[in-house]
C-alpha cells in the first residue's frame, strides 16, 4: 500500500518542479526552443498531475 502512495507523491513533486521551471521560462518571454519546450511541459503537466492526484486518493482509500 505504501508503494502507489509514495510513487504518487514523487509524480506529484515532479510536476511541481517541472510546472514552476515552465512558468518561469513563460514569463522570461523569449523565443526559442526552450519557450517552446516550456509549453509542451505545461500541457503534460496538466495531464500527469490529476493522475498523480488519483493514485495519492486511491491508495490511502
């Protein structure tokens, strides 16, 4: 039971980190690959996060 748990916390904390490293980028305004990078990240971000989520709730259900 400890297992999905603490893998849902760490997949949680990676989209932390990968989500603030995006918006920073975001807000520098520059062109480029890595605006462009920044964008992909948001939107896997938004798409890994509520998992994450699902697996912390279903593990300590």
């Amino acid at each position: 039971m400890d297992m999905p748990l603490w893998a849902g916390v760490f997949g949680l904390v990676t989209c932390m980190v990968f989500l603030v490293n995006a918006v920073r980028e975001l807000r520098r305004g520059e062109e480029g690959h890595a605006r462009n990078a920044a964008m992909i990240h948001v939107g896997m971000v938004s798409m890994f996060l509520p998992f994450s989520v699902v697996v912390i709730i279903t593990s300590l259900v």
